[in-house]
C-alpha cells in the first residue's frame, strides 16, 4: 500500500465492498482497510440472507430510497454474474383483526415507497399458497427473495480489484487525522504502525462505524451517531417441518420496528432457519442461549402451529449496528460527506443495518456519486 491513495474505504463488509466496486477505476489510488483476516465476518455474514422488497420503512427515508432500487439492482447483479437467488416471495401474516388493520396501513407505506406487486390476500388466500400457515390475512410480497450473499461479496471483489483497488487484511485503522488536501491514517498490521494519506476516506465500519467517526474528531453523541448494539439469534428447523411451507414467513413487526419479528426463511440449499430475535446488549458477543428456544416456539406458533420445541436447534447469532435506542424512534441509515463539519472529503456510513444488505448496491451507487464530487 503506497503512502498516498485517492479513496481509502475502512471496512470489508458488504456495502465497503461494494463501495469498493463502484468507485474504483484505472485512475483512482483506492484501498480497502479490514482489521479482521478475511471479508464479511460480522455482520455481513451472520442475517437472514434475504433480498428485502422495502415495505417497512419510513417514506423518503434512505432505507426506503435504496431498498427498493437496491432489491432491482440485485436481482439483476445475480442474473448477470450467476450468483444464486430465488425470488421465493413473502407472506407477512396478520393474526388478529388488530394486525389485519396493521396490515393495511403497511402494504399503504409499501405501496408509497414504490415497492413492487404488493397484495393483501384473504384468509382463503393464505391458506391457498400455504395450507400450513395459519393467519386472517396476509400482505404477499413477490419481490422478496433469499441469495447467495457470501458470492455477492465475492463479485464485488473481483470487480473492484479489476479497476486497480487493493485490500489490506489484519489492518486497523486506529488514527485518523485531517490534513490540509485530506487525510492521515494511521494503520496497525502485523508488521507495526505506519501512516498514509488518502484525498477521500469512506467509514463502512460496520459495527465499529461511531468508532471510527470518533477518531476523526466527531463527538458521536453530538451527532447522534452513537451505536446501539442489537443481538438477533437464529434457531435451525428440522427438515421434516420446513417442507410445510414454500416462502419466507414473516409476523406483522412491532410498532416499535426494533426487527422485523422472528421469521421463517429458507435457504438456497433448502435448509430453514427461524430468527432473528432482537435483544439490545452491551458488547459484541456471538455466543447463543439455549433458553430462548422456547421464546421462538412461542412467537411463531400463532401463525406456524405445526412448529414444536423439538424442531428447533440452535444455529448462530447476529449484532446489528442500530443508530434506534431501546424504545427509541426508527432511525434512517447515516450516508454524508462531513464537510459542514468542518472535514470535507470524509464519508460516514453509519447504523447501515438491515435492509443494507439487500441495499449495497444502490448505497454503492450513492456513496459513488458523492466520491465524484469530492474528487471533480
């Protein structure tokens, strides 16, 4: 890595990856730094695998925005370049007249975000496409999907090392410091400390994205971009008893959207997993707790009766990055360029949690168009 770049890009997740994909050309110095010894370890790696149709968000709102062209942008990407999907569908399934009416108002945010083939369907009609699913109503959503994500970070790899962009591995930004015509950071790696320069430096940190943003001299709290850690568990379900059903299978989310609820979704290689739970925690831990088994029997049963203790054995746990407090208002994804902060040319991407996976490439897209500015 030389001591001067154009756009350094701190984090390998999916969305720094595929940042990484849609800025770099033949004449742009571009870098990618990941403390940990591969891509995607985090967060990037530990989710449902879902291509999200982007119903539930706020209207006008960047997850709204991106979700719904990033869930276009990804199909294609998975046509073009072979990576595996199914365009599977979804039921959002109502289960009393009060999540009926929910319902109502939902496919109604949906529909003002432009998402696409949404249909509120009867109590016959649920019970059409799923004999084994059990609700009064149901939004079904053509669009969703699941996907092979781990090759979807592969793609964007190998799209941005063709224009010339570099990944340094087990490298840490651990400084950052503004200079006159950008920026100093300061890297930790096997071989010791060392400092470069970049004109433009992109925080796709992830879970460490407030972190970051503190070591350029931003006061987090002041910005409200302080970090809220949410852990989500996923239980496996037998196989005999993922058979029953044909598309993802979602609850009607809580008013107050600290996830979408636990839900149903299969797999490429046809296994099904039930999750994720949502639980705020302290710290970064990926260890599961046998004792929530029964807490995912008891939320799915109203609507997958067929589902028993017995079925279910664990599998892993996820964190996500949520701007959103416990108990707090939903919060839209973070994406600007710091200059009214007195540090121009530094692009924070913070509480990038779900849908931004199903959003990378619409981010990218994004991201892109603000890099193009800085560097005119």
């Amino acid at each position: 890595m030389p001591h001067e770049a154009d756009i350094i890009i701190i984090g390998a997740g999916v969305v720094g990856l595929a940042v990484a994909a849609q800025v770099a050309r033949e004449d742009r110095d571009v870098y990618v730094l990941e403390k940990n010894e591969t891509f995607g370890l985090e967060t990037s790696s530990r989710h449902s695998g879902v291509i999200h149709s982007g119903m539930y968000y706020p209207e006008g709102s960047l997850k709204a925005k991106l979700c719904v062209a990033g869930n276009r942008m990804l199909y294609q990407l998975c046509e073009e370049y072979g990576i595996g999907y199914k365009r599977l569908g979804k039921l959002v399934v109502a289960t009393s007249d009060e999540e009926t009416e929910e319902l109502k108002r939902l496919i109604e945010k949906g529909q003002r975000n432009d998402t696409e083939g949404l249909r509120i369907l009867s109590k016959r009609e649920v019970k059409e496409l799923e004999p084994n699913v059990k609700g009064t109503a149901a939004i079904l959503s053509p669009s969703t999907g699941i996907f092979d994500s781990y090759a979807l970070m592969q793609y964007y790899i190998t799209k941005a090392m063709e224009s010339r962009a570099q990944i340094a591995y087990k490298t840490e930004a651990v400084g950052i410091d503004k200079i006159a015509d950008g920026y100093r950071v300061t890297v930790e790696d096997e071989t010791g400390t060392a400092s470069f320069t970049t004109r433009v430096l992109i925080n796709c940190a992830g879970l460490y994205c407030d972190k970051v943003a503190e070591l350029a001299g931003i006061d987090i709290d002041e910005a409200g971009y302080r970090l809220h850690y949410c852990k989500g568990e996923y239980f496996s379900l037998s196989s005999s008893k993922g058979k029953l059903v044909k598309r993802l299978i979602y609850p009607v989310p809580s008013p107050h959207f600290i996830s979408l609820g636990i839900h149903l979704a299969p797999d490429l290689e046809g296994r099904v997993r039930l999750g994720p739970s949502a639980e705020y925690v302290d710290s970064i831990d990926y260890a599961m707790d046998d004792r929530n088994q029964r807490l995912f029997v008891d939320a799915v049963k109203r609507y997958l009766s067929f589902i028993e203790y017995a079925d279910l054995a664990p599998e892993m746990a996820g964190i996500r990055p949520k701007l959103q407090e416990p108990g707090g208002e939903v919060m839209d994804f973070v994406i600007r360029d710091e200059g009214d902060k007195g540090l121009p040319g530094l692009v924070n991407l913070i509480g990038i949690e779900s849908p931004g996976l199903t959003a990378s490439p619409a981010i990218a897209e994004y991201v892109s168009g603000l890099v193009d500015e800085l560097l005119a």
